[in-house]
C-alpha cells in the first residue's frame, strides 16, 4: 500500500492566476468521489459545500450521521449512517462517542453507498480551504492519474514517536511501524478501503484512527505540494 504526505501548499499568487478557471474532468482522471462528513447543518459546513460544489472533476456527497435523528441536505446527494451501521457493517459498535472516535467508520459507510469509485476523499466540515477554491483537490485528482498512484493520501503524513500517546494503544493491535496524520482531509482508494475494513471486521476493536490515522506498512514515501488547507479544532 503506498502512503503520500502532503503539508502546507507553496503556490504563489501569480501562479494561480496563470492556471486558469477550474479545470474539467478528462480521461485519463480516476473517477473520485468527495464526501463532505457532518453530523450537524451550520454556516461553515454550507460554506464548504459551496466551495466544493464549484467543480466538475468529482462528484459531491454529504456524509451525515443521523444516529440523533434525520438530517435534510437539499440538492446534494445525501450518505446517511448512524451508530447502528457498525453493528450492520460487522464494526465494533460499543463506545458513546464511536462515529466521532473512528472516523474510518464514515468511509465504509459512505463507499458501501456509491461503490463504483477508484477513490474517496473525505473531508469534515470544518476544514477551511484558505484559497476559497477547489483547485487544491483538482490538483490532488490530477497526482492520482500519474503511474503508481497512491492508496491513501492525508495531512501531516509522518512516523510516530515513541512517546507519542497513543503507540501503546496501537502495539496491542500492530506489530509494524506506526504512523499518525491529520484525519480531516483524506484521500483513499477503493482497493485500501476494502481492506481497512476486513482488518477492522476481523479484529473487531476499537483503534481510534482520529489520533492513528490509517496504520499502514510504509512502502513508499513521496512529497505533494505543500496544502492549502487547515483545520479548526
């Protein structure tokens, strides 16, 4: 499985406006599929819908989790899951806080929705795009369609130290190298997903991959341009 990091985007000014408008699908692009993940409907989360809504490279969802009642997303595509999904999904469901703690959960009930995608990418709504634009995830889009792509892309990609809080957490599960990232905005294709979710069914535990990420033997290591993007916690 081959990971991408990528951090804090380097783009001028100037060479944005030299790009141009917001560029249309072509063939050679993986089919991708951007869900927007809430369990609540504010002023940030329709802000973020309409900066995503602006292109036509990927198609848009809303995930919402309904476990507290029906959330109305009008004109989107709506992917609802609640806290019983997990007992339907064969996942761990025991934990008050489990859709907030495994944030995984999201993916594998949204992609069992809409299954005919190579990848998903996954963001919360309170991620602030800086640039007000989609053309960050253009541009990860276009990284997808090189050779080799990668299988799970995310922010703040590194190894965890050995005091990091939660190694001994993961080492009761793991016996590979452990790396952690920033799980609001994530890329994953639909071959990592299936997999993540057959490890998640056989172990039946509780791994919270906010603080984890994805945990993956590192086979690859390669840059992306620095993100335009920051998340408000």
């Amino acid at each position: 499985m081959v990971v991408v990091p990528f951090v804090e985007d380097t783009m001028t000014e100037e060479s944005l406006k030299m790009q141009g408008p917001t560029r249309k699908p072509n063939s050679r692009n993986p089919r991708v599929a951007v869900i927007l993940r809430t369990h609540l409907l504010n002023e940030k989360f329709y802000d973020l819908l309409d900066i995503l809504s602006r292109s036509e490279m990927y198609d848009l969802f809303v995930a919402v989790d309904e476990t507290a009642g029906v959330v109305k997303v009008p004109n989107y595509k709506k992917l609802p899951h609640t806290v019983d999904s997990a007992r339907n999904f064969g996942l761990c469901p025991n934990h008050p806080n489990i859709l907030w703690h495994c944030c995984d959960y999201a993916l594998y009930f949204s992609a069992a929705q809409i299954q005919d995608y190579q990848y998903y990418i996954m963001i919360e709504y309170d991620v602030d795009f800086v640039r007000r634009s989609p053309e960050f995830v253009e541009r990860l889009i276009s990284e997808l369609s090189k050779p080799a792509p990668p299988d799970f892309v995310a922010a703040a990609f590194h190894q965890a130290s050995p005091d990091w809080c939660w190694t001994e957490a993961a080492a009761r599960q793991f016996s590979v190298v452990y790396y952690t990232s920033i799980f609001a905005f994530v890329a994953v294709s639909g071959r990592a997903l299936n997999y993540l979710l057959e490890r998640r069914k056989r172990k039946r535990v509780i791994v919270t991959l906010r603080k984890i990420s994805l945990i993956v033997r590192h086979s690859a290591a390669q840059h992306w341009p620095r993100a335009a993007i920051h998340v408000f916690r």
